[in-house]
C-alpha cells in the first residue's frame, strides 16, 4: 500500500514543526526519514498514523489512493513503533502482540486458537520463545523493541510506521536488528517508513532516504544520490560529505 | 590536609552522637504526632463505641429497631448509590479532560476542581436553595411543573454530589497527567476503539487510584452534614439522612440510639481506612 503525503504543515501555538511537507511512499518500499533532533519526524509519523492532526487547509494524506486525512487512527490502522516503546506494562508479552487481534470486530476476529498460534509464530519471528508469560518490566530494551514490533505486525498491517526502532540500543543489538528488519522487509515487502538520526542506518536499510530539516524536506533520494549529489548545504553537511 | 580534618572530626565520634540526638528528636516527634491523633481521633471513636454499647447489645440493636433510623439509612444508601457512580463518571471526565487534553481555562478548571475543598458545605447548600427554593431563581417554574428539589430527595442528592465531586477528579488527574497517552495511542493504531482503549488500557491503568477515589467520595457522601443540611429540611421519615438523625437523636437525649447509629458511620470510616491503606499499596505497588 503506497502513501501519499500531500501539503502537510503542522503548526503548535505560534512554532510551525512542518512546512508543506510532500512525500510519496511507494508499494513495498523502505523509506527512511533522517533528520536532527527536532526536525519534526515524529510529528510527520503521528500526523501519517492519525495520531495527530495536520493544520486545516489544502493538505491531504492518501492511503492507496484514498483520502484518510480526516480518519482516525484506529480507522487507519497503520503499524506504528514508538520512540518508546509504549507496550501495555499491565499485559504479558503475548497479550500484548494479541491485543491488534483481540480488539478486531467479532467477524473478523480470528477465534481463540488461531490468536495463539499468531501468537507463538511471531515470538518464534522475533526469537523471544519463551517469553510469552513475561511483563514488559522483565525484558531488555532490545527485547522490549522486539515485542513492540511484534504487537504492530500480529494485524498484518499494510503499513509500518517506525519511531527510531532501533533508538536506544548499544551499537551490536541495533546492527542484529537493523539486519533482521531488512531481513524482514525482504519477506514480507509492507510499504515502511522509518525514523532515525543516524545516517549509517539509513543508508544501508533504506530503498529511498527522506532528509528533513526544521520541518522541511530538503531532498529526497537513494543513497547513492544523496551521497554523490547533496542538494544542499544542510544535506552536505549532515551527511558529512562534500558538495559538488 | 590537617585543615579538612580539623573541619571534619573523626568518623567514629560523629555519627554516634548524630544518631543520638536525632533519636531523641525523633522519639519526639513521633510521640507528639501519637499523642495528638490518640486524643483527638482515637479517643473520640472509643468514646462512640463505649456510649453505643452502654445498654450492652440489646440496648444497641433496639437503637435500630426505630422507623426513623432506618428511614435514614435507607435515604443515606440511596444518596451514596446515586452519588458515587455520578461522581465517579464525572471525576473520570473531568481528569480526562485535564490531563489530555490542552485548552484555555484549563488552569481554571483545574482548581474548580477542588472547590469543594475550599468552600463551606453550607454555602454549597445555600446555593441551591437560592436556586431551586421556593422563593429561589427556578422556584416558581418549578413549582408549576410539581418538581420539588428543596426539603427532597433531589436536593440532597444534589448537594451531596457538589460536595463529594473532587474526589475521583482529584486523585485521578495527576496520575492520568503522569502516565501520559503513550499506551492508549498504541491502542488506537492497533484498531482498537474509543470503548475498547479506555477498557482494555486506561481503566487497568487507573483502578487502584480509581477505587481509592470511589472509596473516599462514598465515605464523604454518606456522612455529609452541612450540605445536607441546609437543604433537607430535617423532615422525619422523609429528608433526614443518618448524619442529621444522628443529630436530631443526641438533641432529643436518645443517647444510645443516637451513638449507635453514630457507630456505624464510625465503622464505615474505619472501612475506608483499611480499604485506603489496601488501594494506597497497591497504587504504589503498580
Ligand atoms: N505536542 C507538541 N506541542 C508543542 N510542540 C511540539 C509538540 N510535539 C512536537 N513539538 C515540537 O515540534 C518539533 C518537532 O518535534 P518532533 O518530535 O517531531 O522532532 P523529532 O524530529 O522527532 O526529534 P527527535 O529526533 O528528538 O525525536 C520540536 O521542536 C518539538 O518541540
Ligand atoms: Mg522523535
């Protein structure tokens, strides 16, 4: 499912986080969005989820050529990592992945021993076996990151949205991750955008680079482009290159 | 170096006398703050119990034998049961809307919230005396469509309800303000909706802090006076609530009816404070 961003600005009391922000992410595609801190690319992320609204005006958001910008964001339902985590501290692990799947409508909703076999495949995924019958408070910051991802994809979603997933991890646990998350995208191919301030992650992950400043994008790329041809000095100097 | 020694003298003096002095500072205040609450709650209960129980059991139980003491309890459950779950869905609104949300007057509303704290009970009454009374605002209107609020039940329930409303708000909004949105948010990008978030995530977040405030705003509610008060009547067998029977009881010299029903609005504290003590452990523990 691809996503269209289309004039989005976003505006708290007088500071404006985003200024006319246009960016499409295509089917399948893993974008990455690399900023400095306070660049606004949890603000785009929450607007792209529906948890936070974008100022009224010209500016709209398509999922798969729908228009969601006046949506909730349980109607969009797009698969979101926080900075944080946010796992529910009062639910095990396993509740916690099932909780996407226990909250479907009666319908939809697969029955008791489907949610437990969904369950157990994705801590086989994510090499967290075993854990199931623990609280988030039990678990390392890596395993934490883990389950959060788990939560988001036990509903299949058709998009990922991810906050610096890899954010406060040492060094070797962010390389295993950042493999397995390639690793994952390979097999699976939903449409993914993701958050980070390091630029030796975003390179090595991302099919497309977005690059932000101060709200504003300032260009838009593969690595390669980005790196052989920086648009501008802020891109140059943030990717530590030189300008042509 | 000779210097900082002569500042710092030696270890193994110091603190022998320090743990010294602050143990008999401590005995102190420890005993004061005892003494204090010895005499000025633990005795008064003692007290109650005692006069309750002057006739021994029968003379305790024929307190309640009575058509207007048990007319009074039945109007004081009546009051709590629809008080406490008004309030509690109120108080969970109210710091709803003040810890997530951001907006003019917040601040304003904040300390509404606490009104009840700070304003007399009896100016709580008078206010919907001057509302709904006979020569009130809303008297003559109401008056002909046959709805009486003053000297009614309405009336105490509506003062009972300005008196009682901080508490859920009150111990609810800080804890709400301090465990943020973040889990409710991830709720909602997992599908689930208004209902399902507040069920599945918030309430488990909140209940011992719930409770806790349902539990103090039921206790309150059922001992409430000076609202109340104002407001009832004192009308026998129809607007008399335990606290006001009880009153009406010690001035008409029925000493061991009026503290045995007086024990029991003891006892419902002494409830509350165990049940207070639980939730408070619990609240900490979670
Ligand atoms: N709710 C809010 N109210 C006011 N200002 C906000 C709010 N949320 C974000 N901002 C401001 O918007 C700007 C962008 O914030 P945002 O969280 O999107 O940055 P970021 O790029 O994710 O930074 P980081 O890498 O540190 O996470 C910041 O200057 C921040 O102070
Ligand atoms: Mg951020």
């Amino acid at each position: 499912m691809s996503i269209h961003i289309h004039h989005i600005s976003k505006t708290f009391g007088s500071f404006q986080a985003l200024k006319n922000v246009d960016l499409e992410v295509k089917t399948g595609e893993l974008v990455a969005l690399l900023g400095p801190s306070g660049s606004g690319k949890t603000t785009l992320l929450r607007i792209i989820a529906g948890l936070e609204f974008a100022d009224a005006g010209e500016g709209s958001i398509q999922f798969h050529g729908t228009d969601v910008t006046n949506c909730s964001a349980y109607e969009r339902k797009a698969g979101f990592v926080f900075q944080n985590y946010a796992l529910f501290n009062h639910m095990t692990v396993a509740e916690n992945i099932a909780f996407g799947l226990r909250v479907m409508p009666r319908v939809t909703r697969p029955d008791r021993e489907e949610i437990d076999r969904a369950v157990a495949e994705l801590l086989r995924r994510i090499a967290l076996e075993g854990y199931g019958s623990r609280y988030p408070s039990q678990l390392s910051g890596g395993q934490k990151q883990r389950v959060a991802l788990a939560r988001a994809l036990a509903v299949g979603p058709q998009v990922l949205l991810l906050d610096e997933p890899f954010g406060a991890l040492d060094a070797k646990v962010r390389k295993t991750l950042r493999k397995w998350l390639r690793q994952f995208h390979n097999e699976t191919k939903v449409t993914t955008l993701f958050v980070t301030h390091d630029q030796d992650e975003a390179f090595e992950l991302a099919d497309r680079v977005v690059v932000l400043h101060e709200g504003d994008i300032q260009q838009i790329g593969s690595p390669q482009q980005l790196r052989e041809h920086p648009k501008n000095e802020f891109v140059a100097d943030f990717l530590d290159c030189v300008m042509i | 170096m000779a210097a900082i020694i002569d500042i710092h003298p030696p270890r193994t003096v110091r603190p022998r006398k320090a743990t010294a002095e602050s143990f008999f500072s401590r005995w102190l205040i420890i005993s004061t703050a005892v003494g204090f609450m010895g005499l000025m709650f633990v005795l008064p209960l003692v007290v109650i119990f005692q006069e309750a129980f002057r006739k021994g059991w029968e003379g305790f139980i024929e307190a309640f034998d009575d058509r207007a003491t048990m007319h009074a309890i039945w109007l004081t459950l009546k009051v709590a049961a629809i008080t406490v779950p008004l309030n509690t869905l109120f108080g969970l609104a109210a710091a709803w809307c003040v810890s997530r949300f951001q907006f003019r007057g917040k601040r304003f509303l904040t300390s509404l919230i606490e009104l009840p704290l700070w304003v007399s009970p009896v100016i709580a009454g008078m206010v919907y005396v001057l509302l709904f009374g006979a020569q009130g605002l809303f008297g003559p209107t109401l008056k002909e469509h046959g709805i009486k609020i003053i000297f009614a039940l309405p009336g105490i329930v509506l003062s009972t309800i300005f008196v009682t409303f901080t508490f859920v708000a009150r111990i609810l909004a800080p804890q709400m303000e301090a465990q943020g949105q973040a889990e409710e948010e991830a709720a909602m990008t997992l599908g689930a909706n208004g209902f399902q978030m507040f069920w599945r995530v918030t309430l488990p977040k909140i209940k011992w802090g719930l409770l806790y405030g349902i539990i103090l705003c039921n206790a309150r509610s059922m001992g409430e006076f000076g609202a109340v008060s104002v407001v009832s009547g004192h009308i026998r067998n129809k607007t008399n609530t335990v606290p006001l029977h009880i009153e009406v009881l010690y001035n008409e010299y029925q000493f061991v009816p009026a503290f045995a029903v007086a024990s029991m609005l003891a006892l419902l504290a002494l409830v509350t404070l165990i049940l207070k003590t639980l939730t408070t452990t619990r609240r900490g523990a979670a």
